[in-house]
C-alpha cells in the first residue's frame, strides 16, 4: 500500500488533479468578476434610467397644468383673450427668408460695387 502511494504515476495524477483544480478556482473568481462588474454596470443604467422616468414624469405632469395649455393656446395657435392685442414678432430665421426672396435687380457690376463698398 505505501509502494503505491509513493509510486510516480500517483504523483503525477495528484500534481495534474491540483492543476485542474487551480484553473478552475481561477476561473470560476474571474467569472465572478464580470458577473460583479456586469451588476455595477447594470445598477449605473437603472439609476439613470430612473432619473430619466423622473424627468419625463415632471413633463408630464407639467404638460397637464392649465399654465403650460394656455402658453400652448396663447404661442402656437395664437390666441387671445377678449380685448388683447396678440403682437407678433418675426423669427430671425423668416427675415432671412424674405431677404432672400427680394431680388436685387440691378446690374452684377452694380451688385459687385455694392459687395465691395466701392
């Protein structure tokens, strides 16, 4: 019995028995990592994704405040209240647009001077 436990064969399929069983203590601790750094991962998006359903919560409920209606019925219908003056007030973008419709219909040497400050 103790020429057995001694024998090479023994020593070397207790020496690759350790090794497996190492590797796979490594493994299994690396694996462990992902799995904790995938939950921290996951846990940022919640509390993100959270604070985005709060935000969209407070639109919503802002959206249903007679002030956010009447600033709807008042800037994009244009609607008034009885004796009000509704002024309206030209975007800087459709004073481009009318410049460029206005054609310069004097001569391109004219446009030209014009350009330069001649």
């Amino acid at each position: 019995m103790t020429k057995l436990i001694y024998h090479p064969l023994i020593a070397i399929l207790v020496t690759i028995l350790a090794i497996f069983t190492v590797f796979s203590l490594l493994k299994r601790t690396q694996k462990t990592e992902v799995s904790t750094q995938n939950i921290e991962n996951l846990e940022n998006e919640v509390k993100i994704m959270s604070g985005e359903v709060m935000d969209l919560e407070e639109k919503i409920i802002e959206t249903e405040s007679e002030e956010y209606k009447e600033k709807i019925v008042r800037n994009e219908l244009l609607l008034q209240k009885p004796g009000e003056i509704v002024v309206q007030l030209p975007d800087a973008q459709t004073e481009k647009e009318v410049i460029i419709e206005k054609k310069d219909e004097s001569k391109p040497i004219e446009q030209w001077i014009k350009l330069f400050n001649f």
